[in-house]
C-alpha cells in the first residue's frame, strides 16, 4: 500500500512534540504531550507509543499508509537507534527502535540525538534546503550541532558525531564546562557561555554600558549591540571570533555545502550572522570561505521534522 | 564475468605509483612511472592509461575481469571525478574520470584526493583495518588529512573535504601559511612546521640541547626528544597539543572509532603518537576520549590502496 504519512517525535526534558507529517513535507498537524520523567521515565516510550496510535485511529489512518515513526532524544544515539543514557529523562542505556517498534505493534522507528535531527529537519525544510552537506548548530542553553554529510547525519562510533559544543576551542579557559572539560565551544557561544564572557568583560569595563551585569542574558547583549553599545559590542567581538572560528575549523573537516545557526541565540538575526561571518571568512580554507552562513528557520519545529526525515529515510532503504 | 582485478594509481609531483590488486586486497604488484609536468601535464592521464593497458596486456588479464581504476590525485577532487586545478601538476581543471575513461576504452575509474585516499587505503589494509568510520592525518612537507564516514571519503562540497592541515587552529600566528591564512595545523605540525617551531624556540632558549638551529628536521627533533634532550621536548610538547587539541576538535564533529596518523613525520613512531595522545585526551569530549589513536601502517602505499579501492566501491555501485 502507499505509504502516504508519517511521524516525527520531539523528545524534550519536559515536553515531547508529535508532528504528523504526509510523505512529502507537509505537516499536517502538530501537538504536544509532557514527558513523564518518574520512575526512570518508564512511561515515556509506552507514551509516544500512545499518542500516535490515538492519531491514526482519530484520523482514520491505516497502518499500513505510515511509513514510519522518526523519533529524537536528548543524548548519544546510535546507528542501531539505542541510547546509552539520557540525563534530562531519567534513562541509562534504552533500545529506543526495539522498544517503541514493539509498541507500536511493528510500525517501523528510527531514532537519533535531537541535535542531529534538528540538522536533517532544517536540510529538509529550513534553512539548508536542497543541500545534502550541512553543518548545523544550535545555540541555546548550550550548543548542540549537528552533521549531514550525502544527506545523512553522522551519528558517531560513540554517538557524538556533530558534538561541536564541546569542541575545545580554548584550552587555556580556567573555568570548567559542564562536561567536565575546559574551554568548550559552549562555554562561549551559548546563552549562557554569552552571559558569562559578559560578566567577565564587564567586571574590567568602566566606560558607559546599557549591560547591568546583574541581569544580563544573551538576548540584552545583542538588544545592546544593535542600539550601538561598546561594550556589548566587545563581547559579541569575543562570541563571534570563538564560534567563527570553529566553524571554519569544522568545515576544513566536512565542507559542507550551507552552514545552519539555529537556537534561541539566533533570534539575534543577521548581525549574529554578520559578526560570525567576519571570522569564518577570516579562519576558512580558501575554498570554502564563501560558504553560506544561514539563520535555521524551524524555530522549535527542526526536531519534528528532522525525525520525520530520518522515518522516510529509513523506510525508503527499507523498500530497496 | 567475474572481476578479478584491481588498479590503484597514486599521482604525485614527480613520480605516479601503480598498484594492481586482486579484489580481496592482494596486491599483486607495484611499479612507477615518472610524472610528465610539462606541456600543462598533458600526458599524465594518457600515461596512465597507458601503463595500464600495457599491464592488462602483459599479464593476460581480459579487460572484463577489470573491476575498475582508482586514481588519487594532489588537489581538490569532487565527487564527480572533477578537479579543478592541481599546482604540482601544472593542472587547472580536468574531468578526470572523463578523461581517463576514454583513455582506457570504457574500464570504470574513480578518482579521489590523495590524502582522502591514503586514508580509505588504512581503512582497507592499514591502520585503520577493521573500521568504517576514521580520521587520518598525514604529516608530510604538509599536512594532508581524509575523513571516513560509514567507509566512504567524505570529499565535500567543495573538494575540501578533510583539508584538516588547513585548520585554523591559532588565529593569533604572525607568520603566513601557504594557503594565505594565518596559524593552521600545517604551520605547527608538518615536517616544516616543526622545523619552524623548533627555530622560534631555540631562538630565545640558552640552554644545552642536541639541536643544531642551522641543520633541524622534524627527524632531528623527535630523534633528541629520544635522547632526553629538554629543549626537543619543549618543542615537541607544542608540537603535540597543537595536534592533540586539532584532533580533539575533529573528532566532536566526526566521532571517528579509530584516528590514524602517516606520513613522514609519523616514523618518529609511537613516542609521536604518545604526545599528541596527552593533550587529545585533555580535551575531547568525553564519549571520544578512548578512542585509539594509531599509526599508519601502509606508509607510501597508502595511495595506491585508498585508489584500488576507491574502484572497488566504484564498481559495487555500478553493479547494484
């Protein structure tokens, strides 16, 4: 039967997102259920299980018509589609294909880390469309990435394929990250890697700022930024050298055909963009320096849609 | 007919090396030819083609048995077999999988960068036997570097794929790399990086130390470092956190099972490896922190597997 429907599931710390998709992008519907994270967070497959079986019967879907459920979480997942622990869930090791699979009474799952998915999500339909080589990262509270190469994302021989947030891009750094090591890439260009180069910046700064270190976040950096504070713009100067050259580090690796920035971070805009861009093309191999630096563009959606993908994809090399 | 044969073809400056192979990976023989620059290089393909036929001929071997020629080539391949200029060559762009095809009446060809093919050779038959995912890093006179994903060259969107020697990994470098950039991994870990580094150094050192500033070879520094001469330490313990960190970085984006270093530097063997093992391990991210680093096993064969190979894929496809 023609397989006209599937599902990408967003598995958040206290949400998970349900996006019902056709097979050709649409999003038909979306709608969100909370993530039960007692006891082990027992429930949280048996859950999403649910909620999509409630779909179909609601909108009259034969099974066979699903091609398949794509599903991301936040944490090292691998090609099998098992996760070694999830921290915001309560998990340790999970077999996320084999137990939803069966939940699910056989439709097939593919699974993947979140900020994979999102990548996928935004070279299926955000920023990166019609690519199939694209780096993504995501800074939000901390920096997620993710890497897609012949339109697959890399998971990793451990999972932590597209783990750029915690590239170590200043050895010398004092503080440590919450990963236990110094100088990651987050402690820099996250929201909270922007707040703490602030207070750092400002506790030496004597000029005139509209920045009050005691309620900085990195929203009123850029905010200050764009109605022309020095000091601000001294911090993002730092944000920007940090995180353009990393990318440009990242893309002597991959090369990829578009470079995503996405998260709360990038609600900045173009500036953002334009203040990375400055040291990318400074850092960057000659052939790839003019690569495309773009804002994602499915906000809280990349997740959605990357799982959906990774379902369509994983049913298509099924249908060989 | 069944395909029993395998070329591998490692263009270089001066000379082109010829391997052929039987389908398991044996190889059966290897010879050279002289690389022909002038005139734009344009007999260099037809060369090939050349010595390739001959070989056929010689061995009796019927064209059908051929299951392809792989090609490596110094400059930027894309996943067309297009290059679009080689220095040493005294090319610009060649279509060399055209080109080379029709010199050989029909046989297939693939055609790869050298690095990225040195480094599916050590996927094959080397160091990295056994694998489908790795990083290598070849320190040569510079520094060259392949990337594996799930047993394919990741050639990227621009040929440059891998180009780890161009990595940007101290912006802040007065000196100028060859690309133009400022302070890549080429400056800092190549045979002549080394060198430089070990000049700038002893410049400032007074110290007793084996080194001769006038007559240094990364050799000659890694050969005192054996001797327990502090000052080649020194240099060498820069030496390896520069590439110690540059590897770490990487690996947060590929997540490889196995790195795996070459190159003429890489003979200075495992008291190279030991280095560069301490400051990778300080700062990767924690899933890759155990994963081996290793050395190259193929040495100047590399090519010529990674190209046998290469061919080998090639024809896979071409048969599904």
């Amino acid at each position: 039967m023609m397989k006209k429907y599937v599902f990408g599931i967003d598995v958040g710390g206290t949400t998970i997102k349900c996006g019902l998709f056709q097979t050709d992008g649409t999003l038909l519907e979306k709608w969100e259920i909370p993530t039960r994270t007692e006891n082990d967070g027992d429930q949280i497959l048996p859950d999403v299980a649910k909620t999509v079986l409630q779909k179909i019967e609601e909108k009259e879907i034969k099974k066979e018509e699903v091609a398949g459920v794509g599903i991301d979480l936040p944490g090292p997942v691998n090609e099998k589609g098992e996760i070694s622990v999830a921290v915001n869930l309560n998990w340790g090791y999970k077999d996320i294909v084999g137990e939803l699979g069966t939940a699910l009474g056989g439709i097939p799952v593919q699974a993947a880390n979140d900020a994979n998915a999102a990548a996928l999500g935004e070279m299926w339909a955000g920023g990166g469309r019609g690519t199939k080589n694209l780096i993504m990262v995501t800074l939000g509270t901390g920096v997620g990435g993710g890497i897609i190469i012949d339109g697959k994302i890399v998971a990793g021989a451990h999972g932590a394929g597209g783990e750029i947030g915690h590239a170590c891009v200043d050895p010398a750094e004092k503080e440590a990250c919450n990963c236990g090591n110094h100088g990651c890439l987050e402690q820099m260009a996250s929201a909270t890697g922007i707040v703490r180069l602030a207070k750092r910046y400002l506790a030496d700064y004597s000029g005139k700022t509209l920045l009050n270190p005691e309620r900085i976040s990195a929203k009123s950096v850029y905010d200050a930024l764009k109605a022309g504070d020095e000091a601000a713009a001294a911090i993002v100067e730092q944000v920007s050298q940090y995180l353009g050259n990393a990318l440009a580090i990242f893309a002597c690796v991959a090369d990829p055909e578009v470079i995503v920035i996405g998260g709360g971070v990038s609600k900045a805009g173009q500036i953002l963009i334009d203040g990375v861009k400055k040291y990318y093309q400074r850092d960057a191999f000659i052939s790839c320096k003019d690569t495309p630096i773009v804002l994602a563009e499915l906000a809280n959606d990349a997740g959605i849609y990357g799982a959906a993908k990774l379902a369509l994809d994983g049913a298509g090399s099924l249908e060989k």
